[in-house]
C-alpha cells in the first residue's frame, strides 16, 4: 500500500510556521479550544489580547506601537500588576504589559482604558451590571450593593453604587434630528428631600420614544412653556396631547400646536362630576336611571367615526338641552361646548394621541412611584430615569 503525506493545513495557520498541534489529536483539541477563547477576546476587543497564566489574567497589545512616535519597534519591558474587579469573575490579579519604543526610548504600558478607567479598579462590566440591577429592580443601593456581593463576592460600599448613579450620562440612543410633531406631555411628581418636585415629560406619540425629560422645582406656566419651547425648538409642530389642566391649553396653543384632552381623563372625570351629584342629593330610583342614560348618550359623542358626525350628534343634544338633567346639561354647557374642538381634535386628524396612556406607561417603566421617597437630590432622580430609558432601549433591541 502506498503510503501518502498528509500536508500541514497551511491555510488556517495563524503564523507562518507549522505546529506541532496539526499531528497530535490531543494537542489539537486543546489548541481548539484554545482559539476559541482568543478567538471570542478578539470579538471583545479589537486591541487587546488578553489570557490566563497561573491564575493571573495578562493584557497586552494586539499589535504594540509607541503612543509617542508611532514606531512599531518596541520592546516588552516588565508588567504592572494591578487587580481587577469583574462581574462575573470577581477580583482578579492582573498584569498589564509595559513597553519600551526603541527610536525615542519611551515607556508606556498597555491602553486598558476600554476595560476599566484610569483611576478605578472596577471594570466597566462591573459597574453596567451593578447599574443594571439598579434599573431593572429600582431596589436602594444598599440592597443592590448586598445583591452585587452576593453575585461577585466583592464587598463594594452603597455609596459607591450612588456616586455611578449620579455619574451616569444619557447616552441619548433616541436622539432624533426630527420628531413626528405627534406628542403626549404629562407632569409627574416626585419627592425630593421631602419636597415636591415635577418632572416634565414630552413624548412622541408616533415614534414612542420620549423627547424630552427634565426635573422642576415648580410646576408653573413659565417653566411649562420654556420646557415645550426648547425640546420643540425647530421640529415639527401639529399637537400636544394632555390631561386636564387647565394650564397647558394657552401655552400649548400660544406656540401653536393643537391641542387635544385625554378622553379617558375626560370620561372619568365627568364620572366624577356624575356620581358627586347623585351623592349629594336625594334623587329617586328614575332620576338616577335618567341620568345613566343621558350620560351613556353624552359619551356616544366620543365613538363618533368623523369630527362632523359629532358636531351634527352635539347639535341634536343640544336641540333637547331642556330636556336634560341638571347635571348633564352642566356638563354639555360649561365643558363639552366651550372646548368642543379640544376634545375631538382627533378626528380632524388620525394620528393624534386620543388619551395620554402612552406617557403613563413611559412613566411607569421609568420611575414609578415606588420609589418616589428614595430621592434626595434631582441629579439621582434623572440618573435613574436615564438609566432605566437606557434598559428599556435595549430590551425594544431584543424584541426586534
């Protein structure tokens, strides 16, 4: 039988020479999976190479060059030792590859700054995930920083979690050059120090991401209209969707927007008005019933297909306006009348928002009221919301 050579596979080689590994099964495993652990570093990180010896992780460069000259004539000179903090490994014993350049003669050891920060030994991995647990449960910092240690077996202080909190910039992912014009604006209170603060919230309805978002000491027609001045500042402009407060109709119309009441904030709200009148007063078993129907009329308004089919429907009610009850022919008179284009705004056009559910769920994922009292300062307070606009971003990427 003849006896054939078997050619080394010179074309999955990483250097030119040829390795023993190629011709012993067991080696070659090893080497394998040797690669791929490299291979997924390099995945990680485009500049650095990265392994374990004898317990201790060593870093070093890709392709070493003098950060001074650019030369790539340089020479391993030691390691600093260093000890890093991961979350999913814990504490680790580090050796940082130093270098000298031999055309200037200088030292510079190697750029970890895509793991950890100059004056930190907690990686950036450490402190995203300690702020992930952070958004995703809204639980105190010093319960995180219990949960943290139970995970890492790293025992970090409550206060350091707080100072990433209040370090974290919005990486502002929902940056747009341009809106949909479509929005929902709503106040939330929150306590801070055990004072009420407001945070203003501008939201496109139509792309569902919030526009913008920002903390108040008072909740007052100026500060409103500065808020929706800036954040609609050359964008499209059409309407505004709110709840009932007074306030915002001027503002929201002085700067030119339409302006549309949230319809479930209105129905319940004449529910209100309804049930405080039968309660206040000694009214029959007809009369109550009288008013149900009227009502259920009234509220007919609102499932009307087009803005004319409901001008005709007010009309046709207001034919009868004798007829009606005391409280329902309030309703019609000082309400429903006045701002009749305020209410159905959302006929004349499709896309605007009818009800303000959309910002209340934004509200809820961001900063619900749970944890309103934990707050002591405005910073903590958007710190958090960002960062939980950040997590939700994130989970709409894995939805996709």
């Amino acid at each position: 039988m003849t006896k054939q050579k078997t050619p080394a596979p010179i074309n999955n080689l990483i250097d030119q020479s040829y390795k023993l590994s190629y011709f012993s099964e067991d080696l070659s495993k090893y080497v394998e999976n040797q690669l791929k652990s490299t291979q997924t570093d390099f995945k990680i990180s485009k500049t650095l190479n990265k392994w374990f010896k004898k317990n201790i992780l060593h870093i070093e460069m890709f392709e070493s060059f003098c950060p001074e000259c650019f030369s790539k004539f340089v020479n391993k000179n030691g390691v600093q030792e260093r000890t890093l903090y991961f979350y999913d490994k814990g504490a680790l014993e580090t050796e940082i590859q130093s270098y000298k350049c031999k055309k200037c003669g200088k030292k510079f050891n190697t750029d970890i700054s895509e793991i950890v920060e100059e004056n930190s030994n907690f990686t950036h991995d450490f402190k995203n995930k300690s702020l992930e647990l952070m958004g995703l449960f809204f639980g105190s910092v010093r319960n995180i920083a219990y949960k943290v240690k139970k995970d890492t077996g790293v025992d970090i202080s409550h206060q350091t979690i707080e100072n990433w909190i209040l370090e974290y910039e919005n990486p502002n992912n929902n940056f747009k050059t341009s809106y949909s014009g479509y929005y929902i604006f709503d106040v939330e209170w929150t306590k801070i120090k055990g004072v009420w603060n407001y945070r203003f919230t501008l939201f496109d309805s139509k792309q569902n991401i919030i526009v913008g978002d920002e903390i108040y000491s008072k909740e007052n027609s100026k500060n409103i209209k500065e808020f929706l001045e800036k954040n609609t500042m050359n964008h499209n402009k059409i309407s505004i969707t709110t709840d009932l407060d007074e306030k915002y109709k001027p503002i929201i119309e002085e700067l030119e927007f339409k302006h549309q009441w949230c319809l479930f904030h209105a129905l319940k709200n004449f529910n209100k008005t309804i049930k405080k009148y039968i309660k206040e007063n000694e009214l029959n078993d007809d009369e109550i019933d009288k008013i149900h129907e009227e009502k259920l009329e009234l509220f007919s308004l609102f499932e009307s297909k087009s803005f004319k089919k409901a001008r005709n429907k007010l009309n046709e009610i207001l034919n009868k306006i004798n007829d009606y009850s005391k409280v329902i022919k309030s309703i019609i008179c000082n309400s429903l009348m006045p701002y009749f284009k305020t209410f159905f705004a959302f006929l004349e056009d499709e896309n605007i928002e009818r009800t303000s559910n959309k910002i209340e769920n934004a509200f809820q994922k961001t900063f619900p009221k749970s944890v309103k009292k934990l707050m002591k300062i405005k910073r903590g307070v958007m710190s958090r919301i960002n960062i939980r606009i950040e997590i939700n971003s994130q989970k709409k990427l894995f939805d996709i």
